[in-house]
C-alpha cells in the first residue's frame, strides 16, 4: 500500500483568527464546541444556514493566541463569520492562504513521517496538532483516506523544500487531485462540491463527529438538535459499489420508487467503479442493492458497501 503526499495548498484555504474572541465567534456560529479546545487541539465544526444546511466544514487549530481554520470555500466563511461579529467582539480574520502552504499526507508511512518532522505528531489525536518550535511548520492528525493521515502547514516559501524533503523518501509518491479523490471516496469521506453543499444538513452527511449536542445555540441547531432527538434522517450518505461508471447526481432506485442520488464517482486503477450518494435511511444498510439509471443511456447495478469513514462516524453516533 502506497503513501501519498498531497499538495492541497490551492483545494483548501487557510483563515487567521486573532482577538480576544477568536474561538467564541467560531463557537456561536458553528456546530461544535470551541471552547474546550485547548492550545495543541483542534476540531471539525460545520457552518449551517438558518434552515442547518451545510455552508463549509471547517478545521479549526487552537495555537494559542490565534487561531487557524483550514476552509473550503474561504472568502465564503470569512465573509459569512464577518457578517456576524458583534460590536463588542475583539476578533479579526484574515485570509493567509497566500501566506501559508499546506501538504496532505495519507499512507501507512504517514506516522512515521510526521514523527520526524515534528516529534509526538504520531501519538496525536485526530485533528490535534505539534508545531515546530519556531512556528515553521504545524503537523496534525488529519481523516485517514488510506491508513493514517497528516495535514503539514507552513510558510508558503518553505512549501516546496518541505515536498521534496518528503518525497526523497522511497515510500512516499506524490498524488494528483483524481488520486485524491478517489481515495477520498473510497473512504467514504464527504467533499466540497459533492457532499459539503447546502442541498444537505449535517447529519445526512454523516458529520456526527462535527456537531456538539450539549453546547450553547448557533445557526440551525434547532433543526438539527429535532432531528437528532427524533432520529429523524430523510437522508443519510453511503458508499456503494457500481458495475459501471454514470454521472455524478444519476439517481438511485430500488426497482419501485427513487431513493437517492449519487453525488461523487470514482474510478479505481482496478476498473472497479466505486461512488458515494444519499439515500433514505431504510436503504442505508450493507448488502443493499440498487439501480443507478438517469435521463440518458448510462445505468449501473449499485450495493451498499461498508467504508471506514461512515462506519466510525456511525459508531461513534
């Protein structure tokens, strides 16, 4: 099994946070709870619309007296954080992702890397992160697409002698975005564009481990709380296995009615075709078989299949 290192430096981007009420604002206006976090620690939280649709999921690094959230749709976030800072608020955003380049490495080598590069990264938990003393180079445990996963940010000028210290190793390969994302998939990972959109809340994308039940109001969570309490999905995310590749948003059915929609596809080195999707919860289970037919001439026989991601999550839940 390979190791791959990633440039993500242009797929995601990267927001400064300072002030006094840096991890507050991102606390009231996000899914998760900011403020246990400590200097060293980090999390997933999901920014929701009023009707808790997915804005963004971000990565949020407690470094003390910044803060830094890796983004997707950056000036989205900023724009959207910005909006909501009160008067009395002591905080300021700033997009560094001009500044700040930041590297993705996914593999079984990825641990031992990570603990050469920056000691105790290997013991960290997930999204919890060790910095260079200097301030030159922020490692942290990231979502494993192929066994262990590590985000490597640091100064954009440093970006590509960190690649090439990484990659004189032989056990390390250098992906693409296609490598990527099917790797993401295979996962059963949710994605910008794909999964992380404002056609789903939360919940549906199996972002469990981004949402705090017990912590103060914030945008949405009404709904979300309801749903939750209820056990109420009209939706939930799955990974399935195709017999032939469709386009993305073909729909799914059983044969009766319409219950769902592929929202990514993938096309493994193998030939095999493998794609996530949203059905309703009672079509959610492994061993599920489906038809994945559109307007137009392509279909696929599809079945649920298990993935590391959504099974954790699910777990976890």
């Amino acid at each position: 099994m390979e190791t791959w290192l990633f440039d993500r430096s242009a797929q995601q981007g990267r927001l400064e946070l300072t002030g006094r009420d840096r991890l507050d604002l991102l606390h009231r206006m996000s899914t998760n709870d900011l403020l246990k976090l400590k200097p060293g620690e980090g999390c997933s939280t999901v920014l929701t619309t009023a009707l808790a649709r997915i804005i963004d999921r971000l990565i949020v690094y407690h470094r003390g007296e910044t803060a830094l959230a890796l983004a997707n749709q950056t000036e989205t976030v900023r724009a959207w954080l910005q909006k909501h800072i009160f008067f009395q608020d002591q905080v300021r955003l700033r997009n560094v992702s001009g500044e700040l380049g930041q590297l993705e490495l996914q593999g079984p080598a990825a641990a031992a890397i990570a603990e050469q590069l920056a000691p105790g990264a290997a013991a960290l938990a997930l999204h919890h992160f060790v910095e260079v003393p200097d301030g030159q180079l922020l490692v942290a445990r990231t979502f494993g697409l192929v066994g262990d996963g590590f985000t490597l940010v640091m100064p954009a000028a440093n970006l590509e002698q960190v690649k090439a210290a990484i990659l004189a190793r032989n056990a390390v390969m250098m992906g693409d975005e296609a490598r990527y994302e099917s790797l993401r998939i295979q996962a059963g990972l949710p994605g910008p564009g794909h999964e992380l959109t404002e056609d789903y809340i939360p919940l549906e994308a199996n972002l469990w481990d981004s949402v705090s039940f017990s912590k103060g109001c914030y945008i949405g969570q009404e709904i979300i709380a309801r749903m939750e309490s209820r056990n109420r999905l009209a939706k939930t995310l799955v990974s399935l296995r195709l017999d032939g590749p469709v386009p993305l948003r073909t729909r799914l059915s059983d044969g009766e009615r319409e219950v769902g929609t592929l929202t990514s596809v993938a096309v493994l080195d193998s030939g095999g075709v493998v794609a996530l999707g949203f059905v309703k919860p009672d079509q959610a289970v492994p061993g599920t078989r489906l038809q994945a037919a559109g307007d137009g001439v392509s279909r696929a026989e599809a079945e649920v299949i298990a993935a590391p991601a959504i099974q954790a999550n699910r777990q976890e839940k």
